[in-house]
C-alpha cells in the first residue's frame, strides 16, 4: 500500500514539475526583448538561491553541502549546461523549435542509467521509447530543416548533458541520501556561479527593466527553479532515473499546448500527432514503472 502511494506522489510531483517548466519556456519567450539569455540563465538562479536559502534558514533545516564532487556534477551537467547550451543553440541561429532536440534527453538518461545504475530497460520500456521517439521526431520535423548544424549540435548536447545530470542525481539519493531541499539549493549557487562567467564570455544585450522583466524573472526564478527544481528532485529520489527521465517529455508537450494557447503559435497536424505518440510512450513507460515498483 505505501508503495502505491509514493507512486502516486511522484506521479502528483512530475506533474506540477512539468506545469512549472512547460510554462517556463513560455516566459523565456516572452523575456526575449528585455535580457539577454545568459543574464536570464544566472539571475533565475541567483534569485532562486536566495529564495531557498532563507526558507531553509527559516526552517532551520541543514546548510551543509552534500558530497560535493557528485554535487558539483549535477550542477556542471543538469543544472548549468542543459539551459546555457540550450540558450546558445538558438543564439547561433538554429530555428526556434530546435530546442526540442533537447528533449531527446530521456533517451539519454536510460543510456547512461543502464550501466552507471543497473536500470536495464524492459520491452515495455524499449516500447515506450520508440512511441515517445516517433512522437518526438514529428514535432521537430527535420524535414522541415533544423537551422543551423551547430545549434542543432548545442542542442542535443544539452539534451546529454541532462541526462548524464538526472543520472548523477539518482546515485546521490542512492548513495547519500541528501535532504531534497538543501540539493535543490545547492544547484542553485553553483548554477549561478557557472553561468556567471558565460555571462562574461558572450556578448548580450543590455538588460531593459520593466515590470515584464521583474514578474517573468520571478516565475523563472521562484517558481520555474527554485519550486521546480525541489519538485524535480524529489520525483528523482521516488522513482527510477529512467522513469523520471521520460516523464520529463511532457514539458515539450506541454510548451506545443501553452504557446498555442498563450502565444498563437498554433500546432501543426505533425506537431499534434507528435504530442499525441509522446503521451502514448509516457502511459507505456510510467505503467511498466508502476508494476517494477509494485513487485516484492
């Protein structure tokens, strides 16, 4: 019985995990004209630093940093390369939805899960991914073209770079056990202090203040990072990283529904037979993850 409801957590957790993130990219979007990507990357996080600070200072739950190399890894390659990556695969020129390859980082995490955690996956799994897969492959349309080689290279990289990240996060809870809310704090002082010299490195435009800024800024920050992060975390430490991963396909689908709702970007057909696959292949994955956790 416990079981069956800390399945039904995580279920709740990956869902409002991917309600923060899917209508991140949308506030992304729309801070376009106001701050440059980078500058974006490091102040969501610095904000998001803050705000988990003082709720751990009042709280009084521990400041201490978790095993720091392992640490240190989640931020390099989940926390800080995925979005700085991702940020510059559509500065060099790659079409806007080229950042949809970088969801292609569930496929990722099973790879590099199978043989740093044992997670070998099951036909259902395999199922799953070629559904999830194929529904992918529509919304990117490369057909269509994906912009620049080098942009759509940043991207999949960044895609990588995740899950090598979720992986990493997953022996962490293993191995340590941290306290979800002090790692979650942890990635968002390392991610600033990372992206802080890529700030320096690429030349961006001047920041505009307006209150477009200040409210985008504090749902990037509070809500997309410092909440979205901590619910992140924790679903990791409930479920398997491969498991995890694929959940994580609903944001892209999620961002097709937002912007067609919130920005007239309206789906084409591909595009929605693209979600509707990519649904298939996370009932397929999260049932067979249902059953593997239901067992003796």
């Amino acid at each position: 019985m416990e079981t069956k409801q800390n399945d039904h957590i995580a279920l709740l957790l990956m869902g409002l995990t991917v309600a923060m993130w899917g209508f991140s990219w949308i506030a992304m979007k729309s801070l376009v004209p106001y701050i440059g990507p980078f500058d974006l990357v490091m102040w969501r996080y610095a904000l998001a630093f803050v705000a988990l600070l003082v709720v751990l200072l009042v709280t009084r739950q521990p400041l201490k940093c978790p095993p720091f190399m392992l640490t240190l890894g989640i931020a390099v390659f989940q926390t800080t390369a995925f979005q700085c990556l991702c940020q510059l695969a559509l500065v060099t020129g790659g079409a806007g939805h080229v950042v949809m390859l970088a969801y292609t980082m569930p496929f990722w995490v099973a790879l590099f899960a199978w043989p740093l955690l044992g997670e070998r996956p099951t036909r259902r799994h395999v199922l799953g991914f070629i559904c999830a897969g194929v529904g992918l492959i529509a919304i990117i349309a490369p057909w269509q073209g994906l912009g620049s080689l080098t942009g759509s290279l940043l991207a999949l990289l960044g895609g990588v770079s995740w899950g090598l990240g979720a992986v990493l996060s997953k022996i962490m809870f293993q191995r340590h056990a941290p306290k979800v809310l002090t790692l979650t704090m942890w990635q968002m002082a390392l991610g600033t202090l990372l992206t802080f010299p890529v700030t320096l490195i690429f030349p961006q435009q001047e920041m505009i203040l307006s209150p477009e800024l200040f409210w985008g800024l504090a749902y990037t920050a509070i809500g997309a990072s410092a909440l979205g992060w901590w619910l992140w975390m924790s679903v990791v430490r409930r479920v398997s990283a491969t498991v995890a991963g694929m959940s994580s396909l609903g944001v892209p689908v999620l961002t097709v529904l937002l912007a067609w709702l919130f920005l007239s970007e309206q789906p084409s057909t591909a595009e929605l037979f693209g979600v509707a696959f990519i649904m298939m292949g996370l009932v397929i994955v999260n049932l067979e993850g249902s059953r593997g956790s239901a067992r003796p």
